[in-house]
C-alpha cells in the first residue's frame, strides 16, 4: 500500500467513498509528512492546518450514508502564495513592501473549494515571481526534494516541491513564462497550461493574454481531474469560455496520432540527457502506435526574447527599482538583475516589432499543428538550476555551452506567447544529478483532450516520475497501516 502522503487522488477518493479511509485521516497524514519534511524543502509559505483538520471533517460526513461528496472532497490541495485567498495576506515573496490582505480569493481557487477540496497550505515562489528560481529573503531557499542542492524551480516551485515531497495531493499555481511548466519538469509531476480563457482570472491579470492559471499533480488523471473543476466561464474575464468536453480520467491510446519531436528546436540551448530523455519519450509514443516524426522548427531564441521583452515593457521593472530605493538591501540579487535588465531592454523594442515576432512564431507553430496532432519539445533545457544561486555573477552551463542568461534555458515562454494552444508538462526520465526532466505536449489551439491524450501516452509508456513508483529519499515515517476498512 502506498503511503498515503503519496497516495494519488484517485486513489484517495476511492478510498474515501469505500469508507476505508478518512479525509481526516489523509489530511493528517500530510501533515504529518510536511512536520518530518518541510524544514529541509520549504515549499510552504504559509500552513491552514488547523481549518484544513475542520474542513477534513465536513468532508468525512459527506461521505456518509445519504451524503453527497463533491468532486475534489476532502483532497489536500497546495496554493500558490501569489494566488489571493480573501482574508489572508499576499506578500508577492517580497520584503520591499508590507504584506497586503487579499478581499477576494482568485476564482480557482474558490473553485477548488466549491469542488470540496481543502486548502491546507500556500506555497512559495521567486520574489514578484519574475524568475525561474526558488529561493527569496522573505521565505528562504525551497528545495529540489529529489536533490536538496538543487533549485524547485520557480515561480511556482513550491506547488510542484509539495507534491514531490509528499505534503499536498494536488496544487495549483500560475505560468507567465513557464512557471507551471519548468518546475513540473524539475520536480518530476504534471502541470497545465491551458488555453487563454479556459481558467478565469481576476482583473487585471486577466487582461494578460501570456498569464494562466492552472494545476498541478502527480500524474496526468489526476492533473485532468484538478483541471475539470477550475475551468469554465466567470463574468469577471471576459475571455473566459467553457471547454467543449470535461477531460477525461483515461483519455485512451494514442494508436494513429501523429506527433512531432525536437530534441532541441530552434537554436535553444538543451543538455545532451534532457535530448535523450525527450528521443525516448518520443520513441515509447511510436512503440504504442503513434506515428512519430522528428521535425525542426525555425524558432530563434533571440526573436522569443525581444517578444518577451516588448509584451512586459519596463512597468513593473519601474516599480521594483523604485521600491528598492526606498528599502535597499532587501531584493534578492536576480530580481533586481531582472528589473535592472527590463529597463534597458524593452525600450528597443517597440510594441509594434513585438506583435510582428509573436504573430511568425504563433504561425510557425500553426504550421506544425496542421500536420501534426501534436508537438513534444523539452521543457527545460539544464537538467537543473542550483538551490539559492542567483546567477547573476555566476553562468549556468547547459551541456557545454555557457548561456547568456540562466531563463534561456527554458522552453516554456513561447507557449505563453502562443497562448491558445493547451501545454501539458509531463516527466520524460531523469539526469544523472538524480533531477527529473520533461517535456512538454503541445496541441493545437483549445485541443486540450488531445494534449492530455499524448501526455498519458507518455505517462504509461515511459514511467518516468511518480508514475514509475520512484520517491525522493526524504525523511518521513510509513503510514500505510493508517489505511483501514471503517466501521
């Protein structure tokens, strides 16, 4: 029996409706887990234990005789920190400025609560999650549970630290730039970028077409069953839709599909394991019938960055330096590299050049996507980034060539860029360095069962991740006799 802080949420509801198991009692679990682990990974930033153990026992008397449990009932569920819960304070992982409290909570996660899951923990993130990196002055250095020296990556590297250390059975966090994606690949789970509308967001971030919402899990059924309670429309985005058809737990074969592969697209930078591990994964597609093409795609990473730059402008880079005049010594290194960058960059390139860049690379993916079902790249090209570096005076290596800047290294922005197109983020195997790597299954716009499809396909043929039954060596008692039948 699994333990059961690493128990799927399938499993788990399953359990729940049988009556072998208590919400109470996995809740309890999980916090058991997170008091022997999280003093070394530090995924959390703030702990609910006390209203989720209250929460946990409205959910138990669902599940009795004449109940009517929900969805996600009585499922620990991880939010990020950047996510707002009404009542309770956002602090963007900063100690430039005094923490805020939240009047509204952000519409997944109230979603999460409609659908009965419980909201235990609030994780952490970079500082104004700018960065791909996992360590802030607010919270300390969040860490790779499969390599403690190794960064969880950001922003959301707390959600997927959680899940890989065995303190949350689903999360949730946010991606204007990978930040669902690189730490899914980083922390050996699945994430979801869905499709610009699919999950609604609070104005203003909403009006961002490159920001998105979405889940996280420990394998791609438990991904799509997260993902069918936030999506939907909500009043409050006006480009919010319904999806055609709930994701389903089982999305059957991918027998038939044709899939492309790039092993390194483009001129990114990608290390030769992450390479291999992508060949494999799209070798295991072609041995369950899918038919696979190895395909190049005439990205440049330069075009992707001057696009990048031209959407976010300096505005919030302004805001930054000027909150650091105000506070000094209080930012951590990389963000104020970032804001420092921000300022001397996007002024040369104007708004206009960067429409024109992302309409080539949103038609070069097009282009793909009508001959193909869908598209597998890697996720992250470094097969990791090192807990509580900055790189800022220090270069990151991907293979042997040096890179310009460290977030070079992910693959993920141009999907941000391309924002209709659903990305699920799934392992693909692991480095020598014992971090996992990934790749990302991209679909045509709105294909979102399509992309789960290939994802699963992926999941079974490959087993990398949770899904081949491997757990990060952290301390942590058994609790598999805690599974009992109920009177």
């Amino acid at each position: 029996m699994t333990d059961l802080h690493y128990l799927s949420a399938a499993e788990a509801l399953t359990l729940f409706r049988t009556r072998q198991l208590s919400p109470v009692e996995l809740m309890q679990a999980i916090i058991d887990r997170a008091a022997s682990v999280e003093p070394t990974v530090n995924a959390f930033a703030e702990e609910m234990f006390e209203q989720a153990l209250h929460a946990a026992a409205d959910a138990e008397r669902r599940y009795r005789p004449g109940g009517r449990p929900r969805p996600l009932e009585g499922l620990p569920v991880a939010a990020k920190e950047e996510q707002q819960v009404a009542g309770r304070s956002v602090t963007d992982g900063t100690l430039l400025r005094p923490p805020r409290t939240a009047s509204e909570t952000t519409i997944i996660l109230s979603r999460v609560e409609a659908a009965g899951g419980i909201l235990h923990a609030r994780t952490t993130t970079s500082e104004f999650c700018c960065m791909p990196l996992s360590h802030t002055r607010r919270w300390g250095v969040t860490r790779n549970p499969w390599n403690l020296e190794a960064a969880a990556g950001g922003s959301s590297g707390g959600a997927a630290a959680s899940l890989a250390a065995g303190t949350a059975t689903l999360a949730t966090g946010s991606d204007i730039g990978g930040s669902l994606r690189a730490p899914a690949s980083f922390n050996g789970v699945v994430s979801f970028k869905p499709p610009r509308g699919r999950n609604p967001i609070l104005p203003p971030a909403g009006t961002d077409t490159y920001f998105h919402h979405g889940p996280m899990a420990r394998s791609v059924s438990d991904c799509a069953l997260l993902q069918n309670s936030l999506s939907g429309w909500d009043p409050r985005d006006p480009a919010s839709k319904h999806p055609d058809t709930p994701l389903p737990a089982n999305p059957g074969s991918v027998r038939g599909l044709r899939i492309a592969f790039s092993t390194a697209p483009g001129d990114f930078p990608v290390d030769p394991e992450v390479r291999v591990n992508t060949q494999i994964a799209a070798e295991a597609l072609r041995t369950v019938g899918a038919v696979v093409v190895e395909i190049d795609i005439d990205w440049r990473l330069d075009d992707i960055k001057r696009a990048l730059w031209a959407h976010f402008g300096n505005g919030r880079a302004a805001e930054i330096l000027d909150l650091d005049r105000t506070c000094p010594g209080r930012i951590t290194p990389y963000t104020l590299a970032f804001a420092q960058k921000a300022m001397e960059t996007a002024p040369l390139v104007d708004a206009e050049t960067g429409r024109a860049l992302e309409s080539v690379i949103q038609q070069r993916l097009d282009a793909v996507l009508d001959r193909f079902d869908a598209y597998l790249i890697p996720t992250v090209g470094a097969t990791a980034f090192a807990a509580g570096e900055d790189y800022v005076d220090t270069p990151l290596v991907v293979g042997e060539l040096e890179i310009e800047h460290f977030s070079d290294a992910s693959l993920t922005p141009v999907f941000n860029i391309c924002s209709a197109n659903p990305v699920v983020a799934v392992p693909s195997g692991w480095a020598s360095n014992g971090v996992p790597t990934g790749v990302q299954v991209v679909a045509a716009r709105y294909a979102d069962v399509t992309a789960f499809r290939v994802a699963h396909g992926i999941e079974q043929a490959v087993s990398a991740g949770f899904a081949g039954g491997r757990r990060p060596d952290l301390p942590g008692r058994a609790l598999k006799d805690a599974v009992r039948p109920r009177p």
